[in-house]
C-alpha cells in the first residue's frame, strides 16, 4: 500500500473493466490518512478509519473520560469508512462486556448511542452483519478466517434486539432520505465538556443531540441552534420546541437525538 502507483493502476484497471458502473475505492490502510486519498490526489477514494471504533468504545466505557476532540474528529472527518465493529476487532457489545463489564440494558443503550452517531457522522458508515441486531459472539484470535458464525435470527424474538435492530432501519432509512446527511459538511454548535454533551448540525434543519454520560439532566437548556420553530426526533417521534435560539430538554443517560425541523 506504500506504492500508491500500483494502488492508482489497480484503481484505473477496475474501473475500466465495467466502466457504465459506479466504482469505489476503500484502503485498509492503518492508521487512517489522508495521504491516501483521492480528495488529495492520491489513488482511493477512502480510507478505513480505525479511529472511530477506538474513540467510541474508549468514551463509552469509562465514564471518567470524554475525549472531545476525538469523538469531533470521528464525527467530522470525511472520505473514510466508520465502523464500530470490523474483521479486525471483537463486535462492539462483545467489548463493551468484556471491557466494561456492561451487559444486557447498560450495553444495548451504548450501542444504540453509537449506531447513532455511526449513522450521522460525515464519513461512510459500515455495519457488521448481525450489529444491528445484537449479535455480541467473540470471535476469538485463532481461525477466524475458518470459523462460521451463522446468523442469529432468534435474537430478533427478544425486545432489546429487536428494538435495536428497529433503530438501524430507522437510521437506514434517515441516510436514504436526508441528502444533508450524505454531505461533507458538519457544524458542532454546542459542547460542554463537564455535562458529557456533544451537539451537531448535520444542516440547518437537522440537528444531532449526543449525551455521553450516564446521569440524567433535567430542564438542560442548548442555545446555538440554527433555526427557531417544531423539531422532531428522528428515532422517537417526540416534538421540541426551539425558541430564541434555545432547545430546552431533558437529556437521558447515553442518549442521542436526531432534530428534525418541521416546516
């Protein structure tokens, strides 16, 4: 992957071969760099982030850290591929468990706050199959290239699966509807580092809440917002209203919402 000749030979070969298809270009390349990448004038055109899995288990785990910057640049930067889990690592809930000892209604709401911010983030995002659903197997270090892990639908019998595997159909469906989340373009207007809340807008009519902490805040007020009027959860249905500027609300454990402005 050092030779980026070969890597821009290899992309122009590919794209010759079915020329009247669309082509993407992904590089496992790790660390992520911007190097590597077509925006840059380089040979792909993205690059595998290891980053975000790292940052958003790090920041749900221990509730005494709250990397800032990080979880900004993991939200912002474009032209790679976010994961929470990938062939290289253990699925999300299974770190969570064995990480943070967060099992069962602790680890489900931790995975639904960062199927959240997976799917509102700038970058391409990439779910493993059975993520979105609950599957938490470990996968363990020796044959995984051999082992079978064949789905578990049953999971799907059980409310927290299910409900899990209902907001990823939702935040599908939010990607092929808003065009605002496909851009490149993110505005963080609001952060409080001590209250463990991170808050972006994807557009002037959509807003994302993040809450990282565990305890409840109640009449929390988040000024900066872009626009005053009716604002609607994505996810839940629920209705906010926006004056002055000012979203006041209730901020759960581990939350985030996705704002809607209604016209």
């Amino acid at each position: 992957m050092d030779n980026y000749d070969i890597l821009r030979e290899l992309d122009g070969i590919a794209r010759s071969v079915r020329s009247s298809q669309p082509f993407y270009t992904a590089a496992e390349y790790v660390p992520e760099t911007p190097d590597i990448l077509n925006s840059n004038g380089r040979p792909v055109d993205v690059c595998w982030s290891c980053s975000f899995h790292g940052v958003m288990a790090n920041n749900l785990i221990d509730q005494s850290k709250f990397e800032l910057d990080l979880m900004k640049y993991i939200i912002s930067a474009s032209d790679l591929v976010n994961y929470l889990s990938c062939h290289d690592n253990e699925r999300f809930l299974f770190v969570l468990g064995k990480n943070g000892n967060l099992f069962d209604d602790d680890a489900f709401l931790r995975m639904r706050f960062a199927l959240i911010i997976l799917m509102t983030s700038v970058s391409v995002p990439f779910i493993t199959q059975g993520d979105e659903f609950g599957e938490s197997r470990e996968w363990g270090s020796e044959g995984q290239n051999t082992k079978e892990f064949p789905m578990q639908w049953d999971l799907l019998k059980n409310e927290r699966n299910r409900s899990l595997f209902d907001t990823c159909k939702r935040l599908i469906e939010l990607r092929k509807q808003r065009e605002d989340v496909k851009e490149k373009t993110v505005n963080f207007i609001y952060e409080h580092y001590d209250n463990r809340v991170l808050v972006y807008a994807r557009s002037d009519t959509l807003v994302v809440v993040t809450h990282f902490s565990s305890e409840e805040k109640n009449d929390y007020e988040i000024n900066n917002f872009p626009q005053n009027g009716k604002w609607i959860d994505w996810l839940t249905n629920e209705e906010f209203q926006v004056d002055n500027n000012t979203l006041k609300t209730t901020l759960r454990p581990i939350d985030g919402k996705i704002l809607v402005l209604q016209k």
